[in-house]
C-alpha cells in the first residue's frame, strides 16, 4: 500500500474510545450510533447532530466501541490524553479486543 505525504509526515498512529458525540466539535452530548462519512469513517453522533445534519444514524452493533484514530507527528507520551492539533482523525467501530468491525 502506498504511503501519502500526511501519512509519512505523521508516522505515529493512536487509537482512542469516543466518549461523546463527535459530530460537531461544540457538542458533548452521549453517542447514539454512528454518521458513515467517505472520508471520517463511522462518525460516532448524537441523535440531534444526526437529525440537524440530515444523517442517518447507525445504531452501534451490540459489543462494538466507538473509536478514534489520528495520527501524530511525533511519539505521544502514554497514556495519550490529547489530540494533536495537526492529526489527521479518522472514526471507526472497534470488537471488544481492539480489532475493527468489518475487518
Ligand atoms: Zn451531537
């Protein structure tokens, strides 16, 4: 697989669990499901971004997490509390060992 620019740029590679609807950045309010975005992945929402925004939302399959994964330019001291503001974020469902759902 080819690596972009960002990527090489970016080398270092985090997963989190979403704790909040990360649909609009003001909002804090529980996750509901999920927003499928082409280029965000599986966009963890509430239902009232999901209706304002005309997105259907997806319900989390039983035993899945929502996660996020950005990357960062240099190695993050553990545990990772913060994303960097020049990460490039992606969203994804996650099984409960960590793998990604659908893969
Ligand atoms: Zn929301």
């Amino acid at each position: 697989m080819e690596i972009t620019e960002e990527q090489a740029n970016h080398p270092f590679v985090y997963n989190a669990q979403a704790a909040a609807c990360l649909n609009f950045l003001a909002c804090d309010n529980d996750i509901a499901g999920t927003v499928s975005n082409p280029v965000m992945g599986e966009v963890p929402s509430c239902q009232r971004c999901a209706d304002t925004t005309h997105q259907t939302l997806k319900p989390i399959p039983s035993g899945a997490v929502p996660m996020i994964r950005f990357t960062s330019a240099t190695e993050l001291p553990e545990p990772v509390v913060s994303i960097p503001s020049d990460s490039e974020v992606t969203y994804f469902l996650a099984n409960a060992d960590g793998t990604e759902v659908g893969k």
